[in-house]
C-alpha cells in the first residue's frame, strides 16, 4: 500500500516525494514532535478519566508503551492492550479497572473517529463546497455505526438486563464458532457494568476534551505539514481529508491502518486539486510523526517503565482479590 498504492492513487512518484521532504527544516520537524507530544498528553486526560487513580505521567507511558507496539504488528492492537495490561498490573492496578478503562477509551476513540466526517461534510456543505460522493457515503456510514455503537454501549452499561442480553448474544455466538459451552461473555459484561456506568458518568467531561485536545492538535499537526509541503487548500478540505485518515486508521489490516489511511487521505487531497507530489508528501510527513514517532518514544517509554517502581506482592494480591 505505501510503496505501490500510495504513488498509484496519488498521481505521483516516491523521488518527487522525497523532493518535497527534503525542503523541511529541522526547526519545522521539532514543532511538529513538540505538537506530537503535546497530543498525546491530551490523551492522558482520556485514560486518567476512565482509570481512577492512574497519574498523567504514567497515563503517557501505558499509551506510548502500548501504540508502540499496536504499530509494529498487523493486528497489534491485542498485543498492545496485553502490553497494557502487564504494565497497569505491575502498578498495582486490577484487571478488572484495566478493563474498564479499555473499553470506556475504545468506544470514546471510536465515536470521535466517526464524528469526524460528519463534522467535515456540516463544514463543506456550510462553505458551500462541491461534496464528493464518497464522502457523503462515509458521513452516513459514521453516523449509522455511530448511533449503532451508542445505542449497544448504553444497552450494555444501562442495566443488569441490557449487559446479560447483549452477553448471551456474543456467548451464543461464541459457542456458534467454537461448538463449546459457557457463558464468561454474558458474566463479564454484567460484572463490568456497574463499573463502566460510573467511570462514564463520573469521568465522561474530561474524557471528551481529552479526546477534542489530542485530535484538535493532531489536526494542526496535519495543517502544518500541508503547508510545508506547498498544499493551498481551504480549511474545510483539509479537515475532510484529516478526517478521512483517521477515520480508516481503525482499518486493522495493517499495523495502524498504515498505508491505507496515507492513501485514502492522499487521494482525497488530489481530487480537490491539491498538487500529487505535495499531497502525497504532506500524508507521509504526517504520518512519520504520528505513526513512526510512537515507536522511538514507546522505546522510551518502555525504558521509563523498567525503572519506575512496581507494585509490592501484597499490593498486587490486593489488586487481584475480587472486589
């Protein structure tokens, strides 16, 4: 997708990219890794609002630690949220507040990524802005997924009814694929319940702005790197664009939707008559800082955490009891 997709559906070729990223000048580059970093500090406040007791500092280094790895792996979501999990435990933490902070941030990441297009296709249509087909499809999508996502996480954190319907549901499903029997879905989601209504309520303000601070400054980040690389697009284009990657960086078909997210933005960029080698530029600068840089500041991350204290064994037995 990078080396071939990306060029393909661009209109342009990597030596022409590497052109334009040749003219970035390193001041240019530590802006955008103070940007980078500021934004991932805003994403603490999303984790500290959904882990009770979980310090901003720390908070950083779970995310950096995990994204690291999510980026590294096809798939590497699920080793990331086991890296996650070994870390938050070697605090202290329980299993159970891990859960919970995992799910809570997941669906808060998921209705963000969205939102995006809705909020993009109310701008274009507002700066009256020819709106491609394509992104009307993607706006009804989101919203469609969108309200499908809220309606689920209310059934299931709503009552203890809601959660043992929605568990016997994927249990059943389970047992559908596996020829097995049990029922750990359907006692998992009734146990979480009550835990995930209360971060919810308690913590759902500082989530959100967590989530406008990181996205918001990413945002600029993506504005700065288009500019660098010679794209005059209106604001509203360039936020369609933006909005188009991060929607298709759930897209896990490769570590962090790599490449697909570079060429769908890419292209979006083009057909609004942005310059190929600029655009494509502009997405691969962008991406280097937020996809590539997590991987050196997880590795400092992960060294941040071999030094820190952990837990003593009687804090990790308590962690583990059953509340």
């Amino acid at each position: 997708m990078l080396w071939w997709g990306l060029p393909y559906f661009a209109k342009t070729s990597w030596s022409e990219v590497f052109d334009v990223l040749g003219t970035v000048p390193p001041w240019k580059a530590a802006l955008f890794i103070g940007l980078v970093v500021a934004g991932l500090y805003c994403y603490t406040f999303v984790m500290t609002g959904a882990m009770p007791g979980l310090s901003h500092t720390r908070a950083l280094i779970l995310n950096v630690c995990g994204s690291s790895v999510s980026n590294l792996l096809p798939g590497g979501g699920a080793v990331g949220l086991a890296a996650t999990y070994s870390i938050a435990k070697s605090w202290g933490f329980s299993a159970a507040s891990v859960t919970t902070m995992a799910v809570v941030t997941g669906v808060w990441n998921v209705l963000t990524r969205v939102a995006l297009p809705i909020i993009a296709v109310l701008g274009l249509a507002w700066g009256a802005t020819d709106l491609p087909t394509a992104m009307r499809e993607a706006a009804w999508a989101a919203v469609l997924s969108g309200t499908a996502i809220v309606v689920l996480f209310a059934v299931a954190i709503g009552t203890d009814a809601g959660a043992r319907a929605m568990g016997r549901a994927v249990d059943r499903l389970v047992r559908l694929v596996r020829h097995g029997h049990g029922d750990t879905v359907e006692r998992g989601l009734t146990g979480m319940r009550e835990r995930t209504a209360d971060t919810v309520r308690t913590g759902w303000l500082q989530m959100t702005l967590g989530m406008v601070g990181f996205f918001g400054l990413y945002y600029v980040l993506f504005l700065l790197c288009t500019e660098t690389t010679g794209i005059e697009l209106p604001f509203g284009q360039l936020f369609a664009a933006y909005a188009i990657g991060r929607l298709l960086t759930a897209v896990g078909v490769t570590p962090g939707g790599l490449g697909v997210t570079e060429t769908g933005t890419a292209a979006a960029l083009v057909a609004w008559g942005a310059d190929p080698a600029a655009s494509m530029a502009g997405v691969v600068l962008f991406s280097i800082f937020t996809h590539l840089m997590e991987i050196p500041l997880g590795a400092i991350g992960w060294l941040a955490w071999s030094i820190m204290p952990k837990a003593s064994a009687e804090e990790l037995a308590d962690a583990e009891a059953p509340a």
